[in-house]
C-alpha cells in the first residue's frame, strides 16, 4: 500500500540513505565525502568512549565474551559480509559494557546511518586484515583494563574505516 511504502521511504531517509522532497518524491541520497567525514567524526568519538567505559568495568567473564567475538572476526576475515556484521555485533556489545544506555542508543542510530560506508570501508581481504590488527589491539586494551589505549585503539580504528570508504569512493571517482 501506499502508506507502507512511504513508511519504508521515511525510514530510509531518517537513516540517510533517501532524501525525500515535497511535491517531488523520494531519491536516493548519494555518496558524500562531507557526510563520511561528519559522521566517522560522531562515530569515532562515541566508539572511543564506548571502548574506554568498557575497559573500566570489563569483567573476566566479559573479557572471554570479547575474546571469542575476536576469534567470530579472525575466523570470518574471508567473508567481507560476516566480518562485517561480526565487527557491527562487536561494536554493539562494547556499546553495551559501556552501561551507558544513552551512548548504546546513539551509537545504534549511527551504525544505521554509517552502514553502507562500513561495508565499502571492509571490502577488501586487505582492509579486513587490517581492521582485525586493530580489533586485536582494542580487545586486548579492553581486557587489560586501559581505558585511555582502549579508547585511543577504538578511534584509530574508526578513523582507519572513514579514510578506507574516502579512497575506495575517490578511486571510483564518487567522492
């Protein structure tokens, strides 16, 4: 029906992917090298907290918890989708160690919104193997219970997948 349609459409715009224009319709939002930069800079910011508050109160039985999501991530390096939806799945249960409802529900509305970036950003089996380096290194931080290198591994790895999406769409000449 037509109001189901537009239902699906207003939920496509809210997530960024369709702009929706009086009198006019629904077209699909495209790719913009403002749009990455602004929303890697909310997503950085907010996985770097995530990541430090989890560090904080990281339990033994949550640090094995982590571990195996790792081992989900190493074992999937050769499935762009897998690895990609294991990295979501690992980025929603640090959101959850956080204990901060508010950063979990922010964090939520932006993994919608920056979805199809993170899977141009995970395309490659090279971008893949260097995203799990670095994956490694903010379990590890995690775990070992250091906030400030949690959060610091944390960012560099959001700010290694915004500067991926932005080569892959310059290279395809769409940024």
């Amino acid at each position: 029906s037509r109001a189901t349609v537009r239902e699906a459409l207003r939920l496509l715009e809210i997530r960024g992917l369709t702009t929706i224009r009086p009198q006019r319709g629904a077209c699909v939002t495209l790719l913009s090298a403002k749009e990455i930069l602004d929303l890697y800079a909310v997503r950085a910011a907010m996985v770097s907290t995530a990541s430090r508050l989890a560090a904080e109160r990281c339990t033994p039985a949550q640090a094995d918890i982590l571990k195996g999501r790792l081992r989900l991530l190493a074992d999937n390096i050769g499935d762009a989708a897998e690895y990609t939806r294991h990295s979501r799945e690992m980025v929603e249960y640090i959101a959850s160690l956080a204990d901060n409802a508010i950063l979990a529900s922010y964090a939520s509305d932006i993994a919608k919104q920056i979805g199809r970036y993170v899977r141009i950003s995970l395309a490659t089996p090279e971008r893949r193997e260097r995203s799990l380096r670095a994956w490694e290194e903010t379990i590890q931080a995690i775990t070992a219970h250091e906030p400030e290198r949690a959060a610091a591994c944390h960012y560099r790895l959001a700010v290694q997948n915004r500067d991926a999406v932005l080569e892959e769409l310059s290279r395809n000449g769409q940024a």
